[in-house]
C-alpha cells in the first residue's frame, strides 16, 4: 500500500532455485543473520519458516509499541500491518463466493457501480488480475492529505469515480489499490455483512488464526503496534499511522508470521477454495495472479505478495516444491528490505543444496528489447548499457568487456563465468526499473535510465 515506488520495486523481484534440504536444526545461517542485524539496532519485526503451517524456526527482535517512555518487545504474538498481502485473503473470499454461485467472474463492475469509468467494460477477473485500467489511488496526490484520517464508502467512491482510466481494460496490466477496495465493497455488498465480519466468517475462525485482524480498532490493546522511522539518533514511531479503514480489502489487515504461514498452507491445500480457483489465482499475466504474485527464487518457484504501509514491510509466501512457508515482517528497518528478504530466502531455500545452474530457457526478441537500456549505481560508480545482438542479452561496461548472460528464468540472468546473476524488476506499471545483480560476496541495485541504450 505505500505510496512510493518502493513497493512496485519489489513486486517482482529475487529470481532462482533450489533443491529444499532444510531441517528445524539447519536455520544457524539464517538466525546468525537475523542477530546480527538486531545487534547493530537495524531491524524490527519477526521472521517465521512453517511447514505444512506448523513453524519451524521463529525469530522477533524490537519494540512493538511505544508510547510516552512505556515500550512493548516484539514476540510472535504480536500483530502488524501486512499491506497488500491483504490482498490474497481478498481474493480467497471472491472465489469462495465464486464456488458458492453468488458472484460471478466474468460480472461486469456496472453491477455494482455504474459510475465508475469504464464500468461497462471491468469485470471481476480486471478488478483480480490488475487489468482493470482503473488508477492506482495510492498514487495520486491527494491521497497524502488525507490518508490519516477515515473516509467513509461514499467518499471514496466518490473520488473513484472521478478517476480517468490508465487504459482500455483488459488490454494491460498496472498494479492498483483501487482494484481491491472495490473488490471489498462488492464482497459486502453480494453477502450482506461488512469486510471484517467476512474475513472472521470465513478465514479468521476456520483456520484458527488467533492473532490476525482487520483494521487496528480490533486488535486488544495488549497487541498494539507500531512501525518505527530511524532517525541520525534514535528510533521513533511512525505517526501518525495511515488509516486502516481506507486501505480496506487492499490492505486493512494486520497478522503475524504464524498466522499468515497457516492461511498460506490452507490456500494451498484446498482449506479455503478448491483446487480450480486456486489455479485461478495462480494464473500469472506479467507476474501477477489474482492476489498472488509470483515469488521466484533461483528455480524455485513460489507464490504469495509483499506488503509495505507506513514503516511497515511485509512478505510472505509459499513454496509448493520445498513444502515450506515463509512469512518476513518488519515494522522497521534501517536496510534494504530487498537485501532482507533475499539473506532470508538464500539461508532457507538454499542451505545445503546445491544450485544448479546448467538450466536455460528460451526468451524471444520483444521481451529481451523490454530489458534493454543504460543502468547506473552513482554510489559506486557502476553503469552499465545493456542491449540486444543475435537474440541475447548483451551486457557491456564491466571493466570494459561485453558478455552474453544466459536467461534462467523470465527475467533471471546467470553468467557462470563471472558467477553472476542479474534479476531485473519492475514497476507497477510492468515497466522495467531497476536491475539486481548478485555474486557470492555482493549484491547491488541499479537504477535504469528512462532513455534506453539501444
């Protein structure tokens, strides 16, 4: 839900696999990691590893709240807003209602709100799927005055409808907030209780999940968070707090780690919709699902979303290979949340296994032009122009030599000579951003030029 570019930044990132060969013992890696960033006051939150939902490593570190000198440490009790992983418990209750014969996917938006541009041409699937064309409320100006503070539904949708549309529906795909809050009110209005009631009717209590709420006026007082800002001398918290209820189905739910790591197994296991819905949410069209997003790393392919409100960040995922879960939360951190999450993954998905790397796939000339142009890291004085010759990548400016990196995923780049891999994301926009590029003593981040190299 935030509304920098951080999150679109991060939608589609950390590519790979692996072969899965971890044990409740294996997790020294990951914990040595995890202290070590606590000890240098950097992080706060929790990090939780389950399989078949049931936890299997467990770490928190930092305060949970703080007010007026009386602080609270962070336990894995302890809620905190997930953001846009709301959006999986979203959908989730769209298909329910979507087995139950009560909501129809192909239903066009004008059922609900005919005043909404383009209303004739949206359906359920746009709405899902971040093709609607609809723009991204999070995005707009106006939304920082007043993000603080609750509008009620006819406000909002007051303001929806005077949006523009970004483009024809159906014919992209760009990432919108907007798409899930109206996904929220629909789900009210076809089963006739609020948002809230909904998730404890049908996720909430079937499942168990003890600690996982909508919007913070449900959370006990004993609970309470807060993100936190680092400041040159100090932690503060993050006031005031965007308003939950505005977020709505798009981001109004706080969890902890183990809570999500049971929805996750659930959602995978035909506790919560059958085996054909879930292979409609799984269903990607440049990386994203209905709710989900496609989480890859090296080969291993997983699935979940990331989240990021207020000071806030959140990840959690599922990898149907490795038979794991994995749920990152942090209400604040001095460091790179995509540097975070990949230590994360590389210490769990990837302890004593063995990468292979002789895996290539085959990606055509149109998509590889979309990679093309000049990246740059001013900090550390790297640039370099990527274009393409032959139908490869060609990498040039890395002490003056040009090489051809071999594709092993979508958008995952290995050159086993340099023992390097290049991950590039993208915006919400499905626009290239930026380019990560890993090797086993570093990883750095370059920003893409808006005029390409070639």
């Amino acid at each position: 839900m935030r509304y920098t570019k951080f999150y679109s930044t991060i939608a589609l990132m950390l590519m790979c696999a692996v072969t899965f060969s971890q044990t409740a013992g294996d997790f020294s890696g990951l914990d040595e990691y995890l202290q070590k960033l606590d000890g240098q006051d950097r992080i706060k939150g929790s990090v939780v590893v389950s399989s078949g939902g049931e936890p299997v490593y467990e770490w928190s570190a930092g305060s949970a709240w703080y007010k007026e000198g009386e602080e609270r440490k962070m336990d894995s009790n302890t809620p905190l807003a997930i953001g846009s992983a709301t959006k999986m418990m979203t959908s989730a209750l769209v298909l329910q209602m979507y087995e139950e014969g009560s909501l129809s996917l192909d239903q066009s938006l004008v059922d609900f709100f005919p005043n909404m541009p383009g209303a004739e041409k949206i359906q359920i699937t746009d709405l899902l799927g971040h093709s609607s064309g609809i723009t991204n409320f999070t995005a707009e100006h106006e939304f920082l005055y007043w993000m603080h503070r609750e509008k009620d539904r006819g406000e909002m949708l007051g303001w929806f409808e005077g949006f523009d549309l970004d483009f024809e529906p159906g014919t992209e795909v760009s990432y919108s907030n907007t798409n899930y809050v109206l996904l929220g009110y629909i789900l009210e209005d076809v089963s006739g209780y609020s948002f809230g009631e909904l998730l404890n009717h049908r996720i909430i209590e079937p499942l168990g999940l003890e600690n996982t709420f909508f919007t913070r006026g449900e959370v006990p007082g004993h609970l309470q968070s807060t993100s936190f800002i680092k400041t040159d001398w100090d932690w503060v918290p993050m006031v005031p707090e965007m308003n939950l209820t505005n977020a709505h189905a798009a981001g109004g739910v706080l969890s902890t780690g183990r809570d999500l790591n049971v929805f996750m197994n659930a959602l995978f296991n035909d506790k919560l919709i059958g085996a054909e819905s879930l292979q409609l949410m799984l269903e990607t069209r440049e990386g994203f699902g209905y709710g989900l997003l496609e989480t890859p790393f090296y080969h291993h392919l997983g699935y979940g979303h990331y989240g990021s409100l207020d000071e806030n960040y959140s990840f959690v995922a599922h990898y149907p290979d490795a038979g794991i879960e994995i749920a990152v939360l942090c209400n604040g951190l001095d460091e790179n949340f995509t540097r975070v999450l990949d230590k994360v993954l590389s210490r769990v998905l990837e302890k004593g296994s063995k990468t292979d790397t002789s895996v290539s796939i085959f990606i055509g000339e149109d998509e590889l032009r979309m990679l093309t142009g000049s990246y740059f890291n001013l900090e550390k004085g790297v640039k370099l122009n990527i274009t393409v010759e032959s139908g490869h990548l060609k990498i040039s400016g890395i002490e003056g030599q040009s090489f051809y990196p071999v594709p092993v995923h979508n958008f995952l780049f290995e050159d086993q000579s340099q023992d390097t891999r290049f991950s590039f994301l993208f915006d919400g926009r499905g626009g290239v951003e930026s380019l990560l590029i890993k090797n086993s003593s570093d990883i750095i981040l370059l920003d893409r030029n808006k005029i390409p190299g070639s």
